[in-house]
C-alpha cells in the first residue's frame, strides 16, 4: 500500500482486526473486508454489521439564504424538510448528467449539513461554490469529521447497549439528532442507511472516532456485530438496488435514466439540471437502469456489454452472485425499448454471449418487523 493514500481516523484500529485487507479506493486507503466479504454481509442482513464511512464528506451550508441556495442546487425539494430531517438528492449539471448524489440534513433555517461521496469533495465543493448566493457561506469539515454506520436488525439493541437515550432508538427513517451524547461524546447521529437494512449513521470529531468505534463493537459483540468493509457495502446497497456514483450514477446519466425519479421534484421553481431533465421526460427517456439476471452460467460485471442479437443496447453498470440470494444478478443500463421485465438479453462475458433476462428490482427487500 503506498504511503501517500489518505486514511481515515479510524485506521489505526484495524490492525486490531485480525484479517483485514485494505484497497486503494479513490484514493484512500480502506478496508475491502475483515473477516470475509460474505460474512460480513451475511452479518448485515442477519445481525449488524459496522462500517467505517469517514472518508465521506461533509460541507456545513449556512446563511438566512441557505435554503434558497440549496433549493436550487439539488433535485428534491429542500423546502419541505423540517430541523432534524433529511433527504436523499442529487445535484445535477445543467445537462442533466449527475454532479453527485447526497444528503441533507437540516439543522435548522440557516444551517445545513451536506453529505457527498469520497470521490467528489473537492469537485462538489467547486461546484458548491461557483453557485453562491446571498449570505450563504459553505464549510468543508470533512477532515473534521469522521463516520461510521451501524447497520442490521439489531442496531437498535446495539445502539442501546452502546448508551443511545430512547429518542435516538426511536428515530424515524430520514430523521436525525444532534448531540445526542452516545458514548458520552457529543455526535449527531441519523437513521437513513446503504444497506437495504435497519441502522443509523454517527457522525463524530475525528479525534474521537476511535472511542465510538471500540464502544460500539464491544456492545455488539454479543448480539453478532462484525466490523464490515467495502466489499460487503457494495454487495448489500446493489441488493437493495441503491446506486453507486460513477456506476449507476455519473455526469453521462441522468437520475430520470437511474430510476431515481423519485428525488427530482421536476415541480419544483428552477434548478440546475431542470430544463433538461423535463425535456429528458416529455421526449421519453432513451436508456433505462434494469435488473439482470443470468440464464447460463455467469457472472456480469460493470461494463460488461448487453445485446440483443448483434446489436449492443448497453452495458452492465453493477454486477455479482448475490451473497443473499445465491442468483447471478447485474443492474444494467439499456435501451427502454428492451427494459420491459421478461425481456431475454445476452451480456458478453469473456468473450462470449450468454443469456440473461430482465427481471424486477430490488433484488432483495427486508420484510416489515411483525
């Protein structure tokens, strides 16, 4: 591993974990897995499984104009949050590509906390700031901050076990506190999730990281909590069909195409991105993001092309054997005329077309607690 990788603050701790194996991702040096790609995710679906995510950042948006501001920066609609909300978004160039997707938290009316991907700091940031207005000031404290995500069905218990007050456990999907004093550090901790399962993410000073780290695993040591590296992240957020920036997600595709529609409020006054994506809409969308699944024996992987006879009509954006289901399973963006669930394909594997079939997404989806 060279030596000029960025590390996150809690890379100190993993030579504690015997089996550990670090990547070069994006950049930064981190954990594919710890004791195993399947049983780390197998932890996740089953019990809890803890990430360190802190090579995330964060950009502080403040200012009377920073709703404003943000309105007309991302897709959703900012302006129907209320202090201790948050919102999956995206922010878009004004072709419709995806600068990144992210999220919102409102602190209160002048002071919002932005969560973006590793890999796009420093652009979003420069983006974020060519498109100031008003009073709004914006604050990278990535460094500053480090984050970690509790994920699974018993991160309540564990959670509890850790110190969390009974109105941190109760939290609602895409809500979150401040302060909430876990492990006796002041932390703000939220409950959106990557994994398709229950969990909350901690966001910390980084020079206390390591506290809320060892606390959380030896209160989740009882009840199953493995630590959890990239490679399980990956497998469980496809499962879900949650996308990946620079796979399902990039400046060549549109969020309408990705099937994130959902989060663009194309009703909503003026935004980067807009004017594009409703002409993307009235025109009929020319690709769309579906779920593969093999016929004959394979694996598709990200760029892998798929065709209908001899006539490419797209590619493979994420693909693996489900850790969970077993099934040889590819989200794959491609032509709309051929998106139709039932539809028979063929993805070039190695050289050779094999079959495959769309089929619906997600690939997997937690059932509701009795």
């Amino acid at each position: 591993m060279t030596l000029d990788l960025k590390k996150t603050p809690l890379h100190p701790y993993y030579s504690d974990l015997f089996g550990v194996r670090c990547i070069d991702f994006g950049g930064w040096e981190l954990p594919v897995q710890f004791s195993g790609i399947q049983k780390e995710h197998d932890a996740v679906r089953q019990q809890a499984g803890l990430f360190d995510v802190s090579h995330m950042g964060e950009f502080m948006v403040t200012g009377t104009f920073a709703e404003s501001f943000l309105q007309r920066m991302t897709t959703n609609d900012v302006s129907k949050l209320s202090d201790g909300q948050a919102q999956y978004t995206l922010m878009c160039y004004p072709g419709g590509g995806v600068v990144d997707d992210l999220l919102v938290y409102r602190i209160s009316a002048d002071q919002y906390m932005v969560v973006v991907n590793a890999s796009n700091i420093d652009k979003d940031f420069s983006w974020l700031e060519e498109h100031l207005i008003g009073d709004v000031v914006l604050e990278n404290k990535s460094d500053q901050t480090a984050l970690l995500a509790l994920q699974g069905p018993l991160a309540v218990e564990i959670m509890k076990a850790a110190g969390a007050d009974s109105e941190t456990l109760e939290l609602s999907s895409f809500h979150f506190r401040t302060d909430t004093g876990l492990t006796g550090l002041p932390v703000l901790v939220s409950r959106t999730g990557y994994t398709g399962e229950d969990g909350f993410e901690i966001y910390v000073p980084s020079e206390q990281a390591g506290d809320v780290w060892k606390t959380l695993l030896a209160a989740g040591e009882p009840l199953g909590l493995l630590p959890a590296g990239l490679g399980a992240r990956d497998t469980l957020r496809f499962e879900a069909r949650l996308p990946l920036y620079g796979q399902e997600l990039s400046s060549t595709i549109s969020p309408l195409e990705a099937g994130v529609s959902f989060f663009v409020k194309l009703g909503k006054e003026d935004f980067i991105g807009k004017d594009a994506l409703v002409k993307q809409k009235q025109d009929g969308l020319p690709r769309k993001l579906v779920g593969i699944e093999m016929i004959d024996r394979g694996i598709p992987r990200c760029h892998y092309p798929v065709y209908i006879g001899d006539v490419q009509i797209g590619e493979v954006t994420t693909g693996t054997q489900s850790p969970t289901l077993k099934r040889n399973l590819g989200l794959a963006l491609i032509s709309t005329e051929y998106a139709a669930v039932g539809t028979e394909l063929e993805v070039e594997i190695r050289g050779k077309k094999l079959k495959a079939a769309v089929i619906p997404t997600p690939f997997y989806k937690r059932l509701p607690k009795e």
